[in-house]
C-alpha cells in the first residue's frame, strides 16, 4: 500500500505538471479524485489495511490528496496567466484610443449661473412660476390695462381656454407675493414668450431674469445700488451705467438701464428694465391675499427684469440669436468648457 500511494503521488503530479491544456487539466481531476478515480480507490483500499497500520496510511493518503491538489491549483494558475498574456498579445496598445466626448456649458447657461450667483451674494433666493399663465397674473396684477398693446392677440399666445404663455417673468413677482409675506427678496430666471417673427435678433421663446425686493423703506438708491453691483460684478469694474426714466405700467418710477462695457464691445446698450414696484400693484395683492401684508403705506420694493439672450449674444459676439438655439455642434464646440 505504501509503494502504490508513494509511486502514485509521483505519477500524479509528473502528469499534472505536464498538462498543457485546460480540459487536459479536467480529465486529470476527474482521473484522480473523481468517484472513480485513483486516489478515491485508494481511500476505498483502507479497509483492507490492518488496523495498526491504519493511521500511519490514512497520513501518507491525506498527504497524496493535498500534493494533487497543490498540483492542480498550481497549474490552473498557470494555464489562466497564459490564457491572459495570449489574449493581451493580439492589443495594439499603439492604436489610437476611442476619445470620449467632453461637452460643454451653453453660452445662456453660463450667463445664467454667473447672474444667479452674484445675486446669491446679495440674498437673493430662486423663485419661480408656471410658464403657461393666467391673464390676471400676466397682466391685471401688474396694472396693464385691458387696452394694453402686450395683450394683443397679435402678440401673445393665447390658449382656447383664456391662459396665456407669459410674455414676461414678471408674472414670478405676482406669484411669490401672493404666497409669501415681505421681506421678499428674489430672482427668477424662465422663458417667455411672444408671438414675434423669429429673425436674427428675435425668437418667439426667449429667456428673462426677473427680480424683486420688498422690504420696509427699500429706495430707488436701493436699485440703483444692488443693479449697479450686479453689472460691475458681471462686466467688470469699469462698467458704465445709465439709468434713463421710462415706463412699465407695474413700477413707479420706472427706468432703463443702458451699459457700456468692453466685454459688450464698448457702445451703449439698452439691458434692462426696472423701478419701483407701481403701489397699484401691491393693492392687487392685498386683494387677491385678502390681508394687509403688502400695504402699500407699510412696503416698499423695487423689481427688475432683462433679456438674457441678447446679452449672451453681445458677450459670444455672435449675429444671430438662432443660434443659441439650434444646437449645432460647430457653434457649441466654440465655447469648450
Ligand atoms: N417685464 C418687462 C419686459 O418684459 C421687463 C421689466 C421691466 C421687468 C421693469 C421689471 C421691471 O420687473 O421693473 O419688458
């Protein structure tokens, strides 16, 4: 017994470190510790053996098994290196790499991150509202009368149902003051829309800033002083700013503010809107609120809104706004990230 486990062992690993192949490597499992195979005949032999000499064998037997299975674990190792190195010979690792797509932010959205994130600076919170409107928010709230040119069927998008899509964001002040009570201080950047010929310098869905603050005692010196950092901020500090009287039938008195900046290629441009919120406005609220809260003896506000298309445009210097919109790579691609 002890010649056949001693000579076996021999046998066993001679041949299993011969194996050049992986099934080669199955079959001699199988042929020495399968049911039938060698090593378990062996163990089956062990009622043969006397009995004192029955642990002396059973440890030569156990020793048998543990020096197959060393030999077998040794040479699956063997054969998966050689499997990984055959597969890894046929890379090219010379050949160019498939190179991965990087985007990049739209030129709006840049504009759009820089403004909320100065205004952040100020105290300024995101508001918004739904971009299909009521009339009254669109406009009765904010003192436009019925005879109104904006209201004109011309120049806005009615549904049959009466709502409208907003002409403007201004319709976010009416919406945050009907449910909040003052201090109010918050920007709301959202589409608008007007039913203009889409050309060069306009498209019937564009995007606005809108802002409002109301407070107890807030001034003209108040906008004129939040309106003068912000463009400083964006522009630089050698911004030059207008503030021109005009009028918007929700703010009393109302101006425009024109720039000059190098990075808008240094003329005068028309920007923005703003004044201080028209108090027929806040008696609207207190209507619709059924309080006092927006009294307009008690509160004060002032409100902005600009267009931040065209602005993306004079800082992109490009002619024509359709492209911020028409997704073409060649223009994206111009402003990587
Ligand atoms: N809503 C105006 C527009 O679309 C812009 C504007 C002007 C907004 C004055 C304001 C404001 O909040 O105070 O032309």
């Amino acid at each position: 017994m002890e010649d056949r486990i001693a000579s076996l062992q021999t046998v066993a690993v001679a041949a299993i470190v011969a194996v050049a192949a992986r099934k080669e490597l199955d079959a001699a499992r199988v042929a020495y510790l399968g049911k039938s195979g060698e090593i378990t005949r062996l163990s089956e032999a062990m009622r043969e053996v006397a009995k004192e000499d029955r642990p002396r064998i059973g440890k030569l037997l156990n020793e048998l098994r543990q020096a197959v299975n060393a030999a077998l674990e040794a040479k699956e190792q063997t054969l998966a290196a050689a499997a990984d190195s055959a597969a890894l010979a046929t890379l090219d690792i010379t050949l160019p790499g498939t190179p991965r797509e990087t985007g990049s932010i739209h030129p709006l959205t840049r504009l759009l991150d820089q403004t909320v994130r100065i205004f952040r600076r100020m105290g300024f919170v995101l508001a918004d509202g739904p971009d299909i409107e009521t009339e009254w928010h669109c406009f009765d709230a904010l003192n436009t009368p019925a005879d109104h040119p904006a209201r004109n069927e011309q120049d806005t998008f009615y549904l049959p149902d009466g709502r409208l899509l907003r002409t403007h964001t201004s319709t976010v002040q009416v919406r945050t003051m009907e449910s909040q009570i003052p201090p109010v201080r918050i920007i709301a950047p959202g589409a608008a829309y007007r039913r203009d010929e889409v050309d060069a310098t306009h498209l019937a869905q564009f995007n606005q800033m809108e802002g409002l603050y109301v407070d107890r005692e807030v001034s003209v010196a108040d906008l004129k002083g939040t309106l003068e950092f912000f463009f400083r901020e964006l522009f630089g500090p050698e911004t030059q700013m207008r503030f021109r009287p005009h009028f918007f039938p929700f703010t009393e008195p109302s101006y425009e503010i024109d720039i000059r900046a190098r990075a808008l290629g240094g003329k005068w441009m028309e920007l923005a809107g703003c004044g201080m919120v028209d108090p027929a406005v806040f008696e609207q609220i207190c209507q619709k609120r059924g309080d006092r809260v927006y009294d307009p003896d008690q509160v004060t506000g002032f409100a902005f809104g600009f267009g931040l298309d065209r602005l993306a445009m004079n800082l992109t210097h490009i002619s024509d706004i359709r492209m911020l919109v028409e997704n073409d790579l060649r223009f994206l691609q111009q402003f990587p990230a």
